[in-house]
C-alpha cells in the first residue's frame, strides 16, 4: 500500500507505537504527519515509512487543519 497525503497511519514503532497520525506531506524516505493535538501541524513529526502501517478505512479531503485532524482520528478510534 502506497501512503499518500491524507490518509491515516498508526505507528508501528518507536515511543509513540500504536498512535494514530494523519500522513501531510511524503519524500523519498519520510512520512511527515500530525496528529492535530501532540503533533500539531505546526511541528509535524518526521516518521520513517516502514515504520508506520495504513489504515485504509479513512481518508482526509482537502487541506486539513488541527481541529479537522483531531476530529477525523477520534471518529476512527470510537469505531
């Protein structure tokens, strides 16, 4: 699965294992994504991509800001 702009990750590794992010932004080698609320778009965490697994069942229209973000990752997570 290619992960692209939009969609949602958990972390597979590192000290924040299990979190959920929103991916915003992709290179060669990173994944830069936000989680709206520790992560805000502002300080975007830069993740390594074999160390994050998509989720497929939602995707971000758009450009998202905080509030949208954290909204989006707590509808996934009551689900």
């Amino acid at each position: 699965m290619e992960i692209q702009p939009g969609i949602l990750v958990k972390s597979k590794a590192g000290r924040d294992k299990d979190h959920v992010y929103a991916v915003i932004n992709v290179d060669e080698k990173y994944v830069y994504v936000a989680d709206g609320a520790e992560r805000p778009l502002r300080h975007m965490k830069r993740k390594n991509r074999k160390h994050l697994q998509p989720i497929l069942k939602v995707r971000i229209n758009g450009t998202p800001d905080d509030a949208a973000i954290r909204e989006i990752i707590r509808q996934y997570q009551e689900d």
